[in-house]
C-alpha cells in the first residue's frame, strides 16, 4: 500500500469551470494519498481553495468535501435567475455553449456600453452574497494544516498581491475573481484590485519560498491550445484572456525549467547552488473536453453543466492518479521545455 505523499496545490481560475476543480480535488481528498501542504489559487481557484480549507478546518477531508459539495450546489440553484441560459435548441442538442443565448448576446453588448460603475451603481454581487452564506473567516484562518496563497491584482501597480491563510477574506477572493469589464475594482486597505490571473493563473512561486514540499500539481481550467481563430468577440475576448492569464504561469515554468536544467547539469556551485530547489511539477487537466466549450459557457451555472464538470473533473484526477501517483515526490511528470518553451 503506498504511503501519504505531500503535495501544494495550484487552481486555475475559469469561471464556472473551476467545477472541474471541484471534481478534482473531491477524487483526490476521497482518495486519502495526498497530503495538501498548501495551496494557491486565483479567482475560481481562489473560492475552491478557501472552501476546501474551511471544510477541512471543521471535518478533515469529509467536510472538505461536504463543504464544496454545499457550495457548488447553491451556485447552481442562483442559475434560476440567471438571464443567461442555453437556447431551447442548444438544449435538445445538448450544447453546453452560451454562445447564441439572446441574454448572453445582451449581456455582451450592454459589458462594451456601460462600465461595471454605471451597469450597477447600487453594487449588487450574488457572488458576495453566496460567499457570505458559505465563507467562515474564522474557520478558513483556523486550517493550520493548510497554507494559502490567493493572488490579486493591484490596479494602481499592476503588481501582484499574495493574500496568505490568515488574510482571507470575503473581499480578498472578490478581489482574486475580479474581472474589470464585469466588476468594480475590489478595494481593501484604499488599495483597488482586479482578478489575480493577471499576474499568477495560478502562482507557483509562493511554494518555492514558504514549502517545504517539491511537488506542485497543478490543476488546468484553460486549454494551453485552442484549434482555429476566434471570430466572434466573445471569444476574441476569452482567447485574449486566456493567453494574458497564462503569461504569468509560463513564465514561472520557465523559470523553474532554467532552474531544473542548472541542477541536472550540475553547473552552479557553492552557498548559492544549494539554495537552488528542483520544483517536481505535475498537471490534471482535460484539455480534450474543456477545449470545444465556447467562451461564454464560464458563465453557465446551471446545475447539469456543473454536475457535467464535475464528473469530467474527477475522472481527470482518477486517470492521474492511476498513471502518474507513483512520480510524486520522484520526478517530474509535466515536460516543461515540451509545453512551455
């Protein structure tokens, strides 16, 4: 039988696919041989990983598990009032795409019209209200099992801001999610931030400092490659969003590459070469499923296509599980150099 193995954990954010996620980390936490030492995430990835550490805090993994469950399930149930939906048609096709959806046509057109101020001025935000429903300050703060690493955007410096475990809150996983063209700009301490994805979809670099652990998975919402050419400008906007998203996390894995190369080559010596940490990184995704979903299908909460996700996402960590367990804490199953540079 093989032994617990220590791992940090990077979410992408997605929209509503970060159900995926949740598919994810409910196969994962099931299958009992993985440790979280910590974990990071950004916008979907940041709500995923703030539940999972409140569960966590009140009932190991059961009540990780139980507590995305809970969440998930009421993002669904808000799809009632959602004017964004599917087509009758789309739905006898069983289309998941929001593409041709009158509301989300709308809602396109009214996003390039109006800022987020003037669409709402009296800053109404279902999602604020979900969190209050399911989001513990106190029980998040108190998983000392788990450490955190949520990353936002500064608006005024465009740099990034890493909120740690003890400095979660409501307004720091807003402020992770927090899309310009669809949200005002989430303010905490005078300073304004937008969506971390800008600068870290998801950070890795927080680990390197303050883990112990070598091993990073990461799990992937956004295809690295999308077949053909955007032509509507939903999803102009989405590819562009995509490819600045994934800019940050290119770059570190770059990083880490150049880093991996020097210590298999052996070529860096003395104080600082011992300084230097060879990062083991893996990836679960479903490339082959998420790809073909449209642009705007992030915006569909309705609870078959998060249910869809789910499952997609626990096969996806299931298959990893099967072919790539016995790497962790060994090598690295993610070719870097192949899918980054």
């Amino acid at each position: 039988m093989n032994s617990t193995k220590r791992i940090n954990l990077a979410l992408q954010g997605g929209g509503s696919h970060g159900a995926f996620t949740w598919g994810v980390l409910d196969a994962l936490i099931e299958d009992g041989r993985l440790e979280f030492e910590a974990v990071s995430g950004t916008s979907a990835g940041a709500m995923n990983a703030a539940i999972l550490m409140q569960g966590w805090s009140e009932g190991g993994g059961p009540g990780a598990r139980a507590a995305l469950r809970r969440f998930w399930g009421e993002l669904g149930s808000m799809s009632i009032a959602s004017p964004i939906r599917r087509t009758p048609l789309d739905r006898l096709q069983g289309n998941w795409n929001l593409d041709d959806s009158p509301g989300a046509l709308w809602a396109d057109l009214v996003q390039r019209t109006f800022s987020p101020w003037q669409r709402n001025p009296l800053k109404f935000d279902p999602l604020r209200e979900l969190l209050a429903r399911h989001f513990d300050e106190k029980a998040v703060r108190a998983c000392h099992q788990i450490k955190a690493f949520i990353a936002a955007t500064n608006v005024q410096t465009g740099k990034v801001r890493i909120f740690s475990r003890d400095e979660l809150s409501i307004d720091a996983l807003l402020a992770s999610a927090c899309l310009p063209n669809v949200h005002d700009a989430v303010v905490i301490d005078g300073v304004p931030y937008w969506d971390g994805g800008f600068r870290g979809n998801p950070p890795i670099w927080p680990f390197i400092y303050n883990c112990e652990s070598s091993d990073v998975v990461v799990v992937e919402v956004d295809p690295p490659e999308r077949p053909g050419i955007p032509t509507s400008n939903a999803e102009i906007a989405d590819r562009l969003n995509e490819i600045t998203f994934g800019g940050a996390l290119m770059a570190e894995m770059r990083a880490i590459a150049f880093v991996q190369e020097l210590i298999a080559k052996d070529v860096v010596s003395g104080g600082f070469g011992k300084r230097l940490r060879n990062v083991l990184v893996h990836s679960i995704a479903d490339p082959a499923s998420l790809s073909p979903l449209g642009a705007v299908s992030k915006f569909n909460i309705e609870p078959d296509f998060l249910q869809h996700l789910f499952g997609l996402g626990r096969q996806a960590a299931t298959s990893w599980l099967g072919s790539t367990f016995q790497c962790v804490g060994t090598k690295s199953s993610l070719d870097i150099r192949a899918r980054f540079l």
